[in-house]
C-alpha cells in the first residue's frame, strides 16, 4: 500500500512538473512570437504613415497630422499646438470663442518601437517652456467668433445616415441620449445615467438590461444612455482631442443641463467609469449611488508617477499576441496607421459586416453589438483611448480619494473573473482605495459577458442597489 502510495505521489508531482513546463513553454512561445509580429507591426505602421499622407492629400488635398514626431512638432487638425510642462504635456486649442490649455496622454506620441529606436529617434524630455505660434496669433486675429461650418466626414470614416445623423440635426451640439420615463405621464421619482464604455455606444445598455427591468422601476425612474463624444448617434467632430474635459462637459451639457436633472444614480462600464468618477467628483451631493463595472484602475508604482500614462498603457496594451483581445488592445492603443485601417475595414463598412451577419446567422440573432462596437471614428477611438484611460492615470488616485471622502452614497463595484482586458484586480484596488465600496466578481464572465447573457441577473442587481438607497 505504501508502494502505491509512493507511485501516486509520484505521478500527480510528475503531472505538474509537466503541466508548469508546458505553461512557461507557451508564455515564451507567446514573447517570442509577439516580438516578430510587433517588430512587423513598427514597420508597417511607418509605411502606413506615408501611405495615408499621400491618399490624405490626393482625397481632401491637404496633409492630415499625425503623431509620428515629436511632441514639439505635433499639430492637432485644429491648428492647436501640443506644449511640453512639468506637470504633463498640454496642448493650447481654440475652443468655439476662447483659447482652452488641454491636458492630453504623452502616450499620444511616446510610444516606443522598434523602428524608433534602431533610427535614434528621441523624445524631447518635458520642459517648462510654453510658447505660442504665430498660426495660433492668426487663429485669435481671424477665426474667433466665428462659428466654423461642420466639417465633412474624412474619406476613411463612415458617411452612412446613422453614424453622420448629428451633422444635420438641430441638436448637433449634444450627445445623442436615450431616454426612457415613466409611462402614462406619470413623473419619475429618481433619474439614472448609463455612461458606456470604450467604442461602444447607448446599446450596450437599451439592448440589455433595460428591455428587462421590472415595471415598478420602469414607472419609478428617469433611465439616460448617452452615446459619448465620438461614438454612436453622438458627433463625432474631426477637430476634437476627445480629452476628459471635453468628454465630461458633453455629459454635463446633454444630460444634466438639459433634462434638469439635480440628482442621479450612475451606472458606468469600463472607460466610463473614468468619466463616472470625474461627474462624481464635480457633483459630490448629487449622487445617489455610483455603480462601475470594469474600472481602468491601475495604481501606479511610487516612483513612476511622471511616467503613470506610460505604466497604464503597457498594462492595457502589453504588445502580446496572447490572448485575442490584448493583441486587439495593443494595435489599437500602440499603431496610429495601423488602428486608422482597421477602422477603415471594420467601421467604414460597419453596414456590409451587419448584413453578412445576419446572412449567415439567417437573421436568428440580434446584432446590436456590431452598431454598437462599430460606429465610431478612428480619431474619436485613437484620442479617447490615450486621454481617457492612459492620460487619467494620474487624475484616478485623486477621484477616488475624493469619492471616498465626500461621497456619503453606496458604492458598488462589478467585475468579471474572466476579463482579459482588464484584471480584476483593478476592481480589488478600487476596493482597497475606497474601503466601504461593495467590489462582486461573477465567475466565469468577461469584459462583455458580466451583462450580455445575464441581463436579467445584472438588472436585479441594479434594481436592488437604487431601492436601497431609496429605503
């Protein structure tokens, strides 16, 4: 008996010797791999660079900037000029009929590669210096005050009626929001805003969860789903940084301001949650309760803090192949050109890839999340991923401890034991940072599937957070 005893021990240790050397065997498997198809991808994103100057000029004749120099020498499409300070790069943009200093990601132009290093291409450190164009003098001489025509969408995005419908509507200025009131002219007691997430749109949440809310929340709330700047049936404007503010102004003008709403609940996924956490800060009494599923949150190592939207971006984006959605997050976050052409593949034609789909599922499935996932503009997408989720890495640590300390509402946090794209250790850290907050990890969901397939689960679990607070 104890001969067996020896060879069972034996075999289970032999097991997982086996299984650990097959695991460091793909990891290196997964480097070595990712290192050639990132190297291809440096090259290919310098000679798509070129190749876009060319057709940009031939198209709309005129050279479309891009982030492939040096801070100094980058120029926004607005004519703003990107400046270098201690405190982060900022870049001075005319706004409407003032001059607005932005704070944007150096992630948008320091993004190392192999190209850039083998041809010694340097980033200029950051300085205190802030100059000002003469292209900016001419831009206060000639063009404030004027109201500037809306531009026609740039050849490589979509020009269909629902991506463009902003462009003729009277309330071309505003988000798109869906809205839903109580039924029979009855008021609602209570409103609640859904913000979504990164390229993705108002659907996320009208196709999931709220079909399925019961009828005493129906006829007790006010339920908004804004479509964020960029995305959606929401404008998409070509001169735009797609910078914090500017995202949560949009919020605040088409959503607060113009429904009057004083206090709400908040319901945020992913990227939203950044912007959830900003309209907390700036309305500490207003929120009934703050909900995120999926927070960007990273904390940054001491020591790293001039460095935190770098640090953010290699922990989103870490140049793998493995698994699918970070090798999908690392094109899109580290390749301009690159991220610019599947933009133009996917989203330009975003009409061609929903009619396939219903073809070849004969028309047995709902494709919301193509809309959804696909109408947007790569500037609108390229911006708002480095300005929001990298760019605010620095501004999370001071939302939340303002969160924690203002905020006398309930505070929950969702996060599936399966998403790849963001850990849910970014939900433990909100947890640790905001010690009272409710942090519920469902097993065996992703970043998608903690709603999509469960919506009547997550449904109850809203319903159940805002009565709570009603109680």
């Amino acid at each position: 008996m104890a001969g067996v005893g020896k060879s069972s021990c034996s075999g289970s240790s032999s097991s997982s010797s086996s299984i650990t050397l097959l695991a460091l065997a793909g990891r290196a498997l997964n480097v070595a791999v990712s290192f050639v198809v990132f190297s291809f991808l440096d090259v290919l994103d310098v000679v798509l660079c070129i190749v876009y100057k060319l057709i940009d000029y031939f198209v709309e004749a005129e050279w479309k900037p891009c982030y492939c120099s040096s801070s100094k020498n980058t120029i926004a499409s607005s004519g703003a000029m990107v400046v270098a300070k201690t405190t982060g790069p900022k870049v001075l943009r005319l706004c409407s009929t003032r001059l607005q200093l932005e704070d944007i990601s150096d992630t948008l132009y320091a993004r190392p590669s192999v190209v850039k290093e083998v041809t010694r291409t340097a980033i200029s450190p950051a300085t205190t210096t802030f100059t000002i164009s003469s292209g900016i003098a001419e831009m206060i001489k000639g063009k404030i005050g004027r109201r500037r025509p809306l531009p026609d969408p740039c050849w490589s995005d979509c020009d269909c009626k629902t991506c463009n419908s902003w462009s003729s509507s009277p309330s071309g200025s505003h988000l798109y929001v869906h809205v839903e009131e109580p039924k029979g002219g009855e008021t609602a007691e209570e409103d609640v805003v859904f913000i979504h997430g990164f390229i993705s749109s108002s659907l996320f949440w009208t196709e999931t969860v709220f079909p399925v809310f019961s009828e005493e929340t129906k006829s007790t709330y006010r339920l908004f789903a804004v479509d964020l700047l960029g995305f959606g049936r929401s404008p998409k404007p070509a001169d735009s940084l797609y910078t914090l503010r500017e995202h949560v102004e949009m919020i605040d003008k088409s959503v607060l301001q113009r429904y009057k709403v004083k206090s709400f609940h908040i319901v945020a996924h992913s990227l939203g949650s950044v912007l959830a956490l900003a309209l907390a800060v700036k309305y500490p009494d207003a929120i009934k309760s703050l909900t995120l599923l999926a927070p960007p949150y990273f904390p940054v190592p001491k020591g790293m803090e001039g460095a935190a939207a770098q640090y953010v971006m290699r922990r989103v984006a870490p140049r793998r192949v493995w698994p699918a959605i970070a090798f999908g997050g690392s094109m899109a976050c580290w390749y301009e050109h690159v991220s610019r052409t599947i933009c133009l593949t996917i989203c330009k034609h975003h009409r061609l890839w929903d009619s396939l789909f219903k073809f070849l599922t004969r028309n047995r499935m709902k494709t919301y999340l193509i809309e959804s996932f696909m109408c947007h503009t790569h500037n609108a997408a390229w911006h708002t991923l480095h300005n929001i989720i990298c760019g605010s890495a620095t501004k999370m640590e001071n939302y939340l401890d303002i969160v924690r300390d203002r905020l006398s509402c309930n505070i929950t946090i969702f996060h599936g034991q399966k998403d790849e794209l963001l850990p849910v250790d970014c939900s433990y850290a909100v947890g640790s940072k905001i010690p009272r907050a409710r942090v519920k990890v469902f097993d065996k969901k992703d970043h998608i599937t903690i709603i999509v397939g469960q919506e009547r689960v997550f449904a109850k679990e809203l319903e159940e957070i805002w009565k709570n607070k009603r109680a």
